[in-house]
C-alpha cells in the first residue's frame, strides 16, 4: 500500500473541522500534538491545526476507564422504580430486558437489550483493542479495526435509548398513589457512561491505526 | 500561515491518505482506497431543496414539542405529556443530569442546528456568506452526534410497549411529530455540510 501517499509525508495536513488542505510552513514539523503550542490555525476556519489529535491515547484510555466505572453501578444499582398500591417493583437494565420479554415483546426486548448492553460493552472492548494496538503499533487487520471504528461512532450514541425511556415512564405514569413511576440512581450512572463513551471514541483519532511501523504485509 | 489547495486535493479523515479531488457523476461516492471510508459525496440536495428540508423540520419540531407524546389511561384517569414534560418530571424526581441530558440532547441542540442551518442556507441561497459564517460552521460542526431526536422515537416505542401491559394507550400526535422529524433527520444524515465551504460564496457585506 505504500503507493498511496500519506498527507505527513507530503507536509500537508488536513483540518479536522473544514477538511481544507494546507501546507506545513517549512520547519515547522512538530505539530504532532505533544503538548508543545507550535500549532497553526486553519487559514479557512481559524481552528487549530493538528497532525493527531491531541493526547489521544491519554485521553480516550481516561475517558473509557471513567465510562467503565459508572457502567458498573449502572448495571448494578435499579434505574427505575414502579409503584402501585401493593407493591413496589425497582427494576435493574437487564430486569426490564425481562420483563419487555415476557410482557410480549421479544422484539422490543431485544432492540433494548442490544442498546443498553451490547452496544455498552462492544464500545468498551472494541475502543481498548483499538487502543491496545494502536500504541503497540501493530499491522494486524487495519482496515477491519478502521472498520471498526466507525461502526463504534455511528451506534454509539442509540445507548440513550433506556435512559430516554426511563424519563417518559417517569413522566407519563402519575396516578397519585394508584401508580407511579420513579427514576432511581441507576438510570444517572447510565446516561453518564453512554456520554462519556461518546466521548471517548470522539478523542480516539483513527489516523494511529494506520501510524504503525509495520506494513501491511 | 498554511497555505492552502481548496479545490485540487483531499485528505481522508480517518487515515490520512491524500487523494486529487474529482468532479463526482450524480449518485457516486468517493472511499478511501486503504482504510475504505467515505471520502465524499455528490451533492444530491441543492441548497433550495436543503433549506427546504430545514424549514419542514423546524416545523415538525415545534409540533413534536407542543403537542402531548402518549396519553396513559387508567380506570377512567388520563395522563400524557410533552418533552418538556419529561425534562421538568425528571428534574423533580432528583435526577437532574438526566434532565439536563434530556433537554439538550432533544431540544437545544437539535433548536440550535436547525437555527444554524437555516441561517447558513438562506444566505447561501442569495449566493453570500451568512454574518458569522466561520464561527457558525465550526459550531455546527461540533455539534456533531449530540441531537438524539431519532432515538426518543423509539425509546416512546419502548415506553408504549411497557405502559400498554398496565394502561390504556393512546398515541398522541407529538409522536407522529416525531415520526416525521425522524424521517427528515434521516434525509439529511446524507448530507456533507462541509460542500457549504467550497460554495463559491461572497464575504458577508
């Protein structure tokens, strides 16, 4: 693949913000974004102009980690709580997983459990293999974790999905005491790991998985 | 200062690899040759036919948030709400971050990119480049995967399908409001809102 050029060989750099082409002023070879201030701005959209983005690794490993330690009692503690007359009912994400399943809608049950389990754990395993990598500088199968990568941005954000339903439960069953719905701690530990995954994933900069010493073949 | 080339090259996002830039036939996409992402598209939708798209959905979207969603019933009480509605339940139930979530990720920030983009393309359409130009698009650019319209629409899906084993549902028509804005995000999901750069545009006056 060395045929194709890449934009630091050439000495140009992409603007991440308008994706206007520039020049690196001669000598000026250091925007590699480490922490030193020597970037330029875009001359078309006056955002800084960077090789990578900025501590990338740093942040993406803080960022993930954070998200893993919410999803913990995200999982553990109840998001919701439904109570009627005789009973009270504190649900947990895979408990309401259940209960949509045996309420009759296996469907439903399984587009829920995909957002708010799979997709969550898929970010933090494909993010850390993706990271792993990427530091080590490694060949094997770019173009399947390039791949990878995007598919990680473009569900990420369908995890709200529980969180959403949670507040328009909340919202919509108020029988005075007949019947009610409550949001419990575990639906806010929730909306902050989908958050900070999305963040996360937005600080990784998939140019790394293609820096790597080795070549392709 | 870099110096720039606007028009002759184009670098892929997610790979850094540098491509001379091609005049695309209708319906052709660009990909990157090593990491296969999309590099560009052709400009199915005028600036008219965008801002057209913008307006119908700032329509939509004041329906989908004055209008009631859902309406619970039970022995003969009736219940239903809004968006705002739900941002306002949960603030009182003591879960404000999700309340704060709620409100920018289904109200502000999908009120803001459509202000945006009205904006921009109206002057766009006059040939000019709208007051604010370069700080609007980064901001809209930043914006990116934060409006989350098209995933209350199911997460309604969702509540309906809980609700309905305890209560009488009724839809309401916020959430055929919402069904539309969705379809319209979906539209526009296509859209490469950096072509608002390379138009050949006059500074604003």
């Amino acid at each position: 693949m060395s045929a194709l050029p890449r934009a630091a060989e050439l000495g140009l750099i992409a603007c991440t913000v308008c994706g206007l082409v520039c020049r690196n002023v001669p000598g000026d070879a250091q925007l590699d974004g480490d922490g030193v201030d020597d970037a330029m701005a875009c001359p078309r959209c006056a955002s800084t102009l960077r090789r990578r983005k900025p501590d990338s690794f740093a942040r993406t490993w803080a960022l993930l980690i954070a998200a893993f330690l919410m999803y913990i009692p995200a999982n553990v503690l109840p998001i919701m709580r439904t109570a009627s007359l005789n009973d009270i009912d504190d649900n947990t994400i895979i408990s309401g997983v259940v209960e949509l399943w045996r309420a009759g809608s296996p469907n439903l049950a399984v587009i829920v459990f995909t957002a708010s389990i799979v997709v969550p754990v898929l970010k933090f395993l494909a993010l850390s293999v993706l990271l792993v990598s990427s530091q080590r500088g490694s060949g094997w199968a770019r173009l399947q974790r390039a791949k990878l990568y995007r598919l990680v941005e473009l569900i990420g954000y369908w995890s709200m999905l529980d969180v959403f339903v949670v507040a328009l439960l909340t919202a919509l069953v108020r029988f005075s005491v007949l019947s009610l719905v409550e949001p419990l701690p575990g639906v806010i530990f929730f909306g902050l790991t989908v958050v900070l995954t999305m963040f996360a994933s937005m600080s990784f900069d998939p140019r790394l998985i293609w820096d790597g010493k080795d070549s392709d073949d | 200062m870099g110096k720039a080339f606007p028009e002759k090259l184009l670098i892929c996002e997610h790979c850094d690899t540098v491509y001379r830039r091609r005049v695309l036939e209708r319906g052709e996409v660009a990909r990157c040759a090593l990491c296969a992402a999309e590099l560009e598209r052709y400009h199915l939708l005028s600036v008219n036919a965008m801002l057209a798209l913008i307006l119908t959905a700032a329509i939509v979207f004041v329906q989908a948030n004055l209008w009631p969603i859902v309406t619970l019933g039970l022995s003969g009480q009736h219940s239903s709400t809004t968006l705002w509605g739900v941002i306002l339940a949960m603030w009182r139930e003591h879960s404000q971050v999700v309340s704060v979530l709620v409100a920018t990720t289904l109200f502000f920030f999908p009120l803001l990119k459509m202000s945006l983009l009205g904006w921009l393309l109206w002057f766009a359409r006059g040939g000019r480049r709208a007051p604010g130009f370069v700080p609007l698009m980064v901001i809209l650019h930043r914006l990116g995967p934060w409006t989350m319209s098209e995933v209350f629409v199911l997460g309604a899906l969702v509540a309906i399908v809980k609700a309905h084993t305890y209560f009488d549902v009724t839809a309401d028509p916020g959430i055929y409001a919402y069904a539309a804005l969705t379809l319209l995000i979906t539209i526009f999901a296509g859209v490469d809102l950096r072509q608002l750069w390379d138009e050949d545009l006059e500074p604003a006056a």
